[in-house]
C-alpha cells in the first residue's frame, strides 16, 4: 500500500514544483514586481500549510499560478480579495454546509469554464514569447495541443520534446 502512494505521488511532485511553486512565484514577480516572492519562501509555506492542514483533517492544498492568474483576471490586486473568498468559504462551510451541495449544482458548469479559460489566457498572455527560441515554442505549442488529448502524454511528449532539444538530438 505504501509503494502504491509513493508511485501515486512521482507525477503530483512534479506539477506541485511546477505549478504551484515556480509558476506562482514566476507569475506573482511579473505582476507584482513591487512585492516579489522567492521559490524559497512559497515552498516553505506550501508545506507548513499542508503539514497543518493534514494535522487537522484538511486535504492537500496548494497555491497554483493558475489561480492567481484568474483571480487577477477578475480584479483581485491584493490580499484583501483572498480574504474576503475565505470568509465566504468559511461561512458556507460553517453555517451552510448540509445546502453547499445544491448551491454547487445550481452552478452553470459553462461559467466555470469561462472562468477557467480566463484564468488559462491570462497565463498565457503572460508569456514572453520573443524571449523564447523556436524549439520552445515548439515544445509548448506540442504540449499545449497533446493535453487536450491527453495530460499524461502531453508531459511525458514535452518533456522528451525539451530534452531532444537540450541534448541536440532533435533540430529546428
């Protein structure tokens, strides 16, 4: 059972450093370079908030640049945003819990896909595309385009794209 978890566990380590630390600290330090972060600091912070979460009963968490991205998109610039979502998490969970349930299916899905594109634009249009060399455009256009098939094969795909590239094996 426990190398059943560990093996589990290989492909979120990798989203986790990927997404939910460098991505975030990259995305906050571009559209807050007033108030810069360090992948130090957000690592450590990932982890207290999940070693105190776990310690409590919670479920993994993370921060996520992709959550930014659409909070950013939607207007939040600062602390004050996240505040205000967690109480109004806070009280649905404490007050309204037994109805959360119906309030989640009353919810159009199409508006949660907007949201999501929004939040995906906005890291895109983050991207600095003329700082990047054609072979990796190409290893993001390739991986972006085989995600919508498949996750799994859009990492492992890009993933031996780069490293082609890196290595020389494959040129543009």
């Amino acid at each position: 059972m426990v190398t059943g978890v560990l093996v589990l566990g290989l492909p979120q380590a990798a989203l986790t450093l990927g997404n939910a630390i460098v991505a975030t600290v990259e995305e906050n330090n571009h559209l807050f370079p007033d108030r810069p972060i360090t992948v130090r600091g957000i690592a450590i912070d990932h982890g207290v908030m999940n070693l105190i979460g776990a310690s409590i009963g919670g479920v993994p968490m993370c921060h996520g640049a992709g959550g930014m991205a659409g909070h950013v998109r939607f207007g939040a610039r600062t602390g004050g945003a996240l505040v205000i979502l967690g109480v109004l998490i806070l009280v649905a969970g404490l007050f309204f819990a037994d109805s959360i349930g119906t309030l989640f299916k009353l919810f159009p899905p199409a508006l949660l896909g907007v949201i999501l594109m929004f939040g995906g634009l906005e890291l895109a249009a983050g991207v600095q595309a003329s700082s990047l060399s054609k072979a990796d455009r190409y290893v993001m256009a390739f991986t972006a385009g085989t995600a919508l098939w498949n996750m799994g094969a859009a990492y492992v795909g890009g993933l031996a794209l780069w490293y082609g590239f890196q290595r020389r094996w494959l040129r543009l």
